[in-house]
C-alpha cells in the first residue's frame, strides 16, 4: 500500500496547546516546506507572558492531578494508552511530521512515529520499577535516599526528527512524575501539537504537557528562563546548547541535559567488511541527508583500502532519487531550509578553496525544493570547515591512515565527541580502539542507534551534558534527597 499522499489535504494544528486547548495567538511565524518552498502556514510566538500561561498550567495540573504522588501503576497505564493511540494515529502524525520537515513518509511512518510509540513505553515502565534506596547505617538509626521528581521540565527539540525527539523528553519525563513544558522547533511544529491531543485523550491530565511555539531567542529563552522550571532537557546545535546552559545558570541554577553537535569519524581498518563499512557509511550520511547530529561524517580509511571503499561509497551516493517528503518512493530527502543549503554551500566553497577535492556531489540538485546532492571530499586539510564545522547535510570526508595510533589521532576531534564508527574482524584491536575513541556512543562494525532504548545516548566535550534514552534518562528527570533517622 503506498504511503504518499497529498500535502494540500492536511488539516494542520494551530496554536499553542496550554490546559489541553489550542490558543491561538497573532500568527507570525511562515512555516514552510522544504520539499518545494510552498508555504504551509503562519504559526504563534510564544512570548514570556504564553510561556509563563504555560508553565503555571503545567504547575497547577501537576498539583491539583496528584500525578507525581499516584500510584505508579496509574501513570503507567496512561502512557500505556498514549502509545497505543500514537500506534493508531501513525497515518496522521507521519503526514504531519513529514509535510514540513526533511523526514520521508515512509520512514516517517515505521521509523520515527513507532520509535516515539515505542520510547513512552520503555519510560513508563520505570515507573513502578525505582523506588527510594534503603541504605546501611547502625541499628540505632535508618538512613535512606528518596526519590522525587523535579516538577516541571522545560524541553526543547530540535527539527530533524521532531516526534522521536518528543519521545525522547516525554517519555522519561512523564513516568518520573514530571509535568511538561516542550518548544518544539517552530519549522516543524506540527506533529508535536498533535502529540499534544492525543496525551489528553489518553487520559493525561490536561495541562500536565504543554506545547508552545516560538524561536529560540523569544520562547526558548524565555522557558528555560522561567523560575518555575525545575529541570531542562536540549536536543539541538551546540552553539545553542552554549545559550541555554548560560541562561540555566543565570536565572535560578537548574539541572540541564544537552544533547548537540557533533562531528563523528568512521575507522575502516583493511580487515573490515569494505561492502557493509560501505553501505553504513553511506546510509548514515544520506540518511536525513545527513541532518542528524550522529551523522558519521568523518571517514578514516586504513590506506590499502581507501580507493576501494571511495569507489563502493560514490556509487552509492549516485543512486539516490530526491524527492519530496510526501512521495513514498522517495530515498533522498530535502535540506530542511534555504538558509541551511546555503551554509552547506558555503562550507564546501571554502574547504576548496583550502584545498579539498569533491569527488562527487557539491552542488545543489537542480530540481525545485531545497535539496544538495551527496557529496565526498578527499584530501581537506585538517582545518578546513569541512573537517571543523559540523555540516549538517551530505557531505562526507575521507582520509587515510597507516596505523592504529594515527587513526587514533585523527579520529580525535577538538570540539565534539558525540558517536564514532568502528570496522575491523579482529576483536583484540576493536577493544583497544573503543578505548581510545573520545565519543559518548562507539559503533563497530554498525553505524547507528538500535531500538534498544535501554542504550543511552549523550556526547563528550562539546557535543553534550548528560544522557537521553537509557535508565540514565529516567533518573535524570528525578532528584534525590538524603534521609537520616535517629530511631
């Protein structure tokens, strides 16, 4: 059954959804599609006055609902019944994920709407499963560590996988006892708002999560800002991530998650499997088109090697069929803006101008929409914007390397170190490199997150603070009290 359809026929959400109605505001933000530029619709600004609507609503249902004081079991049947209507919504949310953002229909549809399904169902069950921790003092005493949760959390998603991201906050969030206040990014707002409804029609007491629109230096600032956030969780660009944690520091000192930026290698050793390092190198880079802060971008290959892995990775590249978001036959997706193509752009001029070599690609599609063609570079010098910057679309870089120590070396990055890729047969040296590679998350002989979501995820250096997904992000959204007792 195809998957396509037609974007004229969405009815798509308006307003911010606060105490689980839409508020509609003065619409001044143009919402686009990137797939041909047409405009979707004008969306609201949050401002400080809807946020702090927002964050008192979320306050008072979180006190009047008794939601962080129920049963456990009670909340793990509400977001029981959100997955299942995420499951039977997955037509609608797709289309409403897809029509604005870079996310093709089809993976729309069984990857990032079951991924969200499948997030609130891992969370939930932590619910009833952590508990306060009795701990050993004399017998003339009781000592315990009690678990709370925060209160309200103010979230922030970035635009690339937009109702994953929301899954990622929600979930942990919800079940710790938490109420919600969530930006989603205001290019792809829309299966957020959905999400939104359908948590009330779980049963979910209205107000308990929230959802305003707005930018980052209005509505964002103003969220994280708010006295009555107890914890803020960021999925987006490290630069941002930097703002934020000014910000939490300034107004209050709050607990923060980042999850940002990244510039990640992939390590091809000579004995790998050059077919399969091949075909995950490439997928990770025109998965999204490359829109994806794990994107492996950075390829090492050990020397005698590395023709043969460019050759297997360029005619990968060229069989890509671009297309719009809303066709199911698409496997190449758009550049999420005009504004981000050109930044793409701007990179590869540079880079070659220092000297690096395009072996395919470096050029926009001529087609209409905001797409960029797969692009391989060779022989960039290492300070090159294509080797520093994190670019954020199709562009792959490729260098060698005789040993060990110098794929070591060049793996290192002096920003981030959010994900690396690992691809050799031999055990003894795998074990050795995944103690040297300097990343939250190592891959080998893979190259992407599973839907283990008992993993977590989170960067070193600038790449991030703390972890998403994982009994980590569950705890993450508690705190803890220490508890003496003379008996």
């Amino acid at each position: 059954m195809s998957l396509s359809f037609d974007p004229d026929s969405l009815d798509l959400p308006r307003g911010h959804f606060i105490d689980g109605a839409y508020l509609q505001g003065p619409d001044v933000i143009e919402v686009f599609a990137p797939s041909d530029g047409r405009k979707l619709a004008s969306v609201p600004l949050a401002d400080a006055r809807i946020v702090d609507r927002a964050v008192a609503s979320a306050k008072t249902a979180l006190e009047r609902s008794g939601w962080a004081g129920c049963a456990p079991r009670d909340r793990v049947r509400v977001l029981h019944a959100l997955a299942d209507l995420i499951e039977a919504e997955a037509t609608t949310l797709a289309r409403l994920e897809s029509i604005s953002s870079s996310r093709p229909i089809g993976e729309a549809t069984t990857g990032d709407v079951m991924v969200a399904a499948e997030q609130i169902r891992f969370f939930a069950e932590f619910a009833d499963k952590e508990c306060d921790a009795l701990v050993p003092t004399s017998e003339a005493q009781m000592g315990f560590i009690a678990s709370e949760p925060y209160g309200v959390v103010g979230a922030i998603t970035a635009w690339n996988v937009p109702i994953a991201l929301a899954g990622w906050k929600l979930g942990p969030a919800l079940a710790a006892g938490n109420a919600v206040v969530l930006k989603p990014s205001e290019m792809t707002p829309f299966s957020t708002l959905y999400l939104a409804e359908l948590a009330v029609r779980a049963g979910l007491p209205a107000g308990l999560f929230n959802v305003v629109i707005g930018d980052g230096v209005t509505t964002g600032e103003a969220l994280v800002a708010h006295p009555d956030i107890g914890k803020v969780s960021f999925t987006g660009s490290t630069r941002a991530g930097v703002a934020v944690m000014e910000n939490a520091a300034r107004n209050g000192i709050k607990p923060v998650t980042l999850e940002l930026g990244g510039k990640s290698p992939q390590v091809v050793f000579a004995d790998a499997d050059i077919e399969l390092a091949a075909k995950c190198i490439t997928r990770t880079i025109l998965s999204n088109a490359g829109q994806g802060c794990v994107a492996g971008s950075r390829v090492l290959a050990e020397a005698s090697v590395a023709q043969e892995l460019c050759d297997r990775i360029v005619t990968l590249m060229r069989a890509v069929r671009p297309g719009p978001t809303w066709d199911d036959s698409t496997t190449f997706p758009p550049i999420i803006s005009e504004g981000q193509l050109s930044r793409i752009s701007a990179i590869l001029d540079t880079s070659r101008e220092a000297g690096a070599q395009v072996v395919c690609g470096g050029a926009r599609f001529d087609r209409k929409g905001s797409f960029y063609q797969p692009t391989l570079v060779t022989d960039a010098p290492e300070e090159s914007p294509v080797m520093r910057e994190e670019v954020f679309g199709p562009v792959l870089s490729l260098q060698s390397f005789s040993s060990e120590d110098e794929a070591a070396t060049k793996a290192r990055h002096p920003t981030y170190g959010l994900s690396s890729g690992l691809f050799t047969r031999d055990l003894s040296r795998a074990l050795r490199m995944i103690r040297r590679l300097e990343a939250g998350t190592v891959w080998v002989n893979r190259y992407g997150r599973s839907r283990d979501h008992i993993l977590p995820t989170g960067g070193w250096k600038a790449s991030g603070l703390g972890k998403d997904l994982g009994r980590e992000a569950f705890l993450a959204n508690r705190r803890t009290k220490s508890v003496l007792i003379d008996l």
